[in-house]
C-alpha cells in the first residue's frame, strides 16, 4: 500500500502471507527434504481478509493518494499485480 501527499511526499506499508516450512524440531526450513509441517499464513481463495493500516501524514497535508496493489507471487521473485485499488482522501 502506498499513499502520496499534496506535497509529494510518498510513505508505503507492505503485509506479506505466506506458508512456513518447519522441520521436526519447529524451526523454519526452505528445502523440501526438511519440511515435515507446514504453517499456512496465506490469503485463502474466496474469503475476504480485512486489513487496517495507518499513515501518519503531516498536520498540514490536504490530500493523499491511497493506492492498494496485491500481487501474486508464484516462484518468489516474480509477482504479477491481481488487483489494484486507488482512491483521493481529502483532509480539512
């Protein structure tokens, strides 16, 4: 998530799921071989998940910029953007 200012001025907040690998003794493991159980941290299919998020803008900002993007990640590196969202927050 990213938000811009009036003054252009950008701040960004990033949330992460994903599934844990732990071997028999519970710590995290990548390789295969070692992965005896998993922890699922993952966005589910079909199921709504609501986040909140906070920027602390300056008192003197007017406008801000909201932009939400979600991307797919399916070898780690490379993500795909499967939906984005923006919207103009107004400040008195």
């Amino acid at each position: 998530m990213t938000a811009k200012d009036n003054k252009g001025r950008q701040y960004r907040k990033t949330k992460s799921y994903y599934q844990i690998g732990l071997d028999l003794d519970g710590y995290m493991r990548y390789g295969a071989w070692q992965i005896k159980e998993f922890i699922d941290l993952s966005l589910q299919p079909k199921t709504v998940h609501k986040e909140q998020v906070v920027f602390e803008f300056d008192k003197d900002v007017q406008e801000a910029e909201v932009t939400v993007n979600v991307y797919y990640y399916i070898s780690g590196k490379k993500g795909d953007i499967i939906y984005t969202k923006s919207k103009t927050l107004t400040y008195e």
